[in-house]
C-alpha cells in the first residue's frame, strides 16, 4: 500500500515518471515485487499528462541554438525524470507545437491600410 501512494504521489504531484519512482523504491528498501506492482497500477494516461505538464512548464526556459537542439535538451531532462521514451517525445512534440502555435498567435499583425476608393 505504501509504494502503490508513493508511486501515485510522485508521478502526479512532483512529475516524475516510473522509471525514477521505480529507483526511489528500491533504494527505500521496498520488496521488488510490491515495487512492480505499485508501477503496474499506475495508469499510463496520468504518467503522460505528467510529463506533458512538466514539458510546457520547462519549454519556455530551455535554451537552444535551435528548435531542434531545444527538443533534444527538454527530451533528455524528461528521460532523466524517469518518464518512458514514448511519453516524453509526444509531450516534447506537444510541447514544441503548442509554443509554435502560441508564438504565432502573439506575433505583431501587419498595420491594417484602409482601403480607400478612388
């Protein structure tokens, strides 16, 4: 029951994926089959809605030479946090469009001429 809420507490409240709540576990002492089972019984939905929120808070602060070199940096925090390759690329791409989409939104409009009639 104990590593079933510790696992549930850390994916959710301080955003980290199984693989480091999984570390955290072991070296806490945990039998490694309640380990597996506390990880089995997290819903990979919340994992990835986790990561996600991690990767919007972090995009705006990642610096990069260019997209792409911000991507692989965001990335390789995510992996760090322990979240599986699949969830923090789609929370990278995700991330990414949504600050392309945002930008897009915010960038100045062309002055507006009237159009007069001759």
């Amino acid at each position: 029951m104990f590593a079933q809420r510790f696992a549930e507490q850390r994916v959710t409240g301080q955003k980290k994926g199984s693989r480091l709540v999984r570390q955290e576990l072991m070296q806490r002492g945990v039998d490694k089959r309640e380990i597996d089972e506390a990880i089995k019984g997290l819903d990979e939905e919340v994992e990835r809605n986790s990561a996600l929120a991690l990767a919007m808070k972090r995009w705006p602060a990642v610096k990069g030479k260019s997209e792409r070199e911000r991507q692989m940096k965001l990335m390789n925090m995510l992996l760090r946090r322990g979240f599986p390759g699949a969830a923090a690329r789609e929370a990278v791409r995700k991330a990414s469009a949504s600050a392309a989409e945002a930008e897009e939104w915010d960038a100045p409009e062309e002055p507006f001429e009237e159009d007069t009639l001759d």
